[in-house]
C-alpha cells in the first residue's frame, strides 16, 4: 500500500501540469478533462479536510525532495480548485488559447508550494508560479497589463531571490533545507525567508503591488491571482509559525497591521479593482495570525475573492 501512495500522491501533484502541456497539441479535449480533473480534486481534498489524515513521502528516492500532504494542504486545494472551476465556468468565453494551460501548470505550481516541506524545491515552485501568474495578468495585452506584468515579474524575482539569500544562508548553519531544521537557523536567514513569503502572499508592506495588479488585470486573471496565487506562500507560513516561536509573535504583530491598514485603505479606495485589492491584503493579515487556521481562512478568502472579481469589469473582453 505504502508504495501504491508513493507513485500515486505524486503523480496527483504533476498531472495538472502534463495535462497542460498535452492541451497545446490537442486544445480541443483540455477543457473537460481539465475541470473533471479539478472536480476530483476539490472532491478528494474536501473529504479529507478535518480527516486529520497525512502522508509524507520523499521524490526522488532517499535524500530527495520531501513532501508533506496533511492538513495545511486539504484547504488550500479546495479552495483553489473551487477558484479555478469558477473562472473556466463564468469565463470560459473570454479565455485565450492557453489560459487553461496556463492555469493547470500554475495549479501543479500550487500543489508543489502547499505541499513541499523542502525550500529548495519552493522556492522552484514559487517562481513557477509567478511566471504563470506574469502570463495571466498579461492575458489583456495592454499596455497597463503589460507594464504591471513585468511589474509583478520583476518585484516577485527580486523577493524570490530574498528567499533564496536566506535560504541559501540558513543551509551554512543546519545542513539542510528542510523547514524543520530551521529552528537551528539565525535569525537573518528566518527574516529573508518570511519577507519573501510574506511578499508572495501579498501581505503589507511586502503586498502594495496586490491592488494595483488586481485593478489592472482581466477579471478572470484576477479571480484567479487573488483565490490562488496569493494563498501559495500561506501553507509554508502556516508551518513555519507552528515550528518557530519568533516567527509565530512577528507574524501576529504583522498581521494586524495588514488587516487593520488594507481594511482601511479598502474602505476609502473609489474604485472596485482596487478596494477588493486592499480587502485580499487584510484578509490575508488575518489569515497568518494563526498557523492553525491559516489555511482555512486562506481558502475561504480566495474563493469568496474569485466570486467577487467577477462580477467586476464586465466590459473588459
């Protein structure tokens, strides 16, 4: 049985991603096998959310890449599945060419971030998905999308290579990447690490680009970024508060300041884009206030997000 789990977990996590790149030859099949998929998917990991069922395993046999499936990841997929299966529904019409590859490489993306308990291989699955979440807001093909895509590409690049500075410096000390060793770490390395996550999340101050990516990018592509891409970083933030004391304090002090700040520049902003823009990073303040909850919140934040996004900018095409 152990080893039926260790070929079929992972095969799970990469299917999105072959079955994208299996669309650019046949784009005409994609689109229902992509949300079958999807619906298995929020199936499965909606039975198992509270089950308190978990599952480790290790990619490329011993030593390699470790994976934790447990109960940081259960919400998270739901939530995202449910997220994706919105946009394909309510905006199937409007999509490109390869917005469904593009969505199903991000949600292989996602699934590596919520599950990996490996730096090395997050820090892969982070980029990853910010240049699939670059593609998605770049899908209007303006001149604001574009600028703001390269925006995003290049502020998310810099706080990747923040994470990989402290990742890199965090190894010197323990010997290893896994987030458990951290605890052996010296605080410079926790500090670039988290600035990177908390950047990835869209969590203030590291979040000011969320509002301006969100009002400028199609209602699909934002539906997406705010129900998805944000909560990527959520699940390592979550683990690492519950394994490190001072992460944990900073990142309830944090916290309140993004809810309290991104609610009141929510209330004040006129235009609806960036409103729902500012809501994500209070929402998301709160959601890393607790390693326990995080990842529930994360997932009813972002698919009650995906549900308002799209009822914005009906006039884009």
């Amino acid at each position: 049985m152990i080893e039926h789990y260790q070929l079929f977990v992972p095969a799970l996590i990469f299917l999105p991603a072959v079955l994208g790149f299996v669309g650019c030859f046949l784009p005409r099949i994609i689109f229902p096998l992509a949300v079958a998929m999807l619906l298995a998917y929020a199936g499965i990991s909606y039975e198992l959310i509270g089950s308190g069922s978990a599952f480790a395993f290790t990619l490329v046999g011993v030593g390699g890449i470790q994976f934790s499936v447990d109960q940081y990841c259960f919400p998270l997929v739901f939530g995202s599945s449910i997220t994706l299966l919105i946009s394909f529904g309510l905006f199937a019409r409007r999509f490109s060419h390869y917005f469904y590859q593009v969505c199903l490489v991000l949600f292989t993306a996602l699934l590596i971030s919520f599950s990996t308990v490996d730096l090395v291989s997050m820090f892969i699955a982070l980029e990853l998905l910010g240049f699939s979440a670059f593609l998605l807001i770049a899908d209007r093909n303006d001149q604001k999308s574009l600028f703001h895509a390269f925006q995003y590409l290049i502020g998310g690049g810099l706080a990747m290579l923040i994470f990989l500075v402290g990742v890199i410096q965090a190894f010197t000390f323990t010997g290893s990447f896994l987030l458990e060793d951290l605890v052996r770490a010296p605080d410079t390395a926790l500090c670039l690490i988290i600035a990177g996550l908390l950047t990835k999340s869209g969590v203030f101050l590291c979040g000011l680009w969320v509002p301006n990516i969100y009002s400028h990018a199609n209602c699909q592509s934002s539906a997406i970024l705010s129900g998805c891409v944000t909560c990527a970083a959520i699940a390592p933030i979550a683990r690492m508060s519950l394994i490190l004391e001072p992460i944990s304090d900073s990142l309830v002090v944090i916290g309140v300041i993004s809810a309290v700040v991104g609610a009141i520049y929510a209330v004040f902003e006129r235009e609806s884009g960036r409103a729902l823009g500012w809501s994500s990073v209070s929402q998301l303040g709160i959601a890393i206030l607790s390693p326990t909850y995080a990842c529930t919140y994360a997932m009813q934040h972002g698919i009650c997000k995906a549900l308002l996004f799209s009822t914005l900018h009906s006039d884009h095409p």
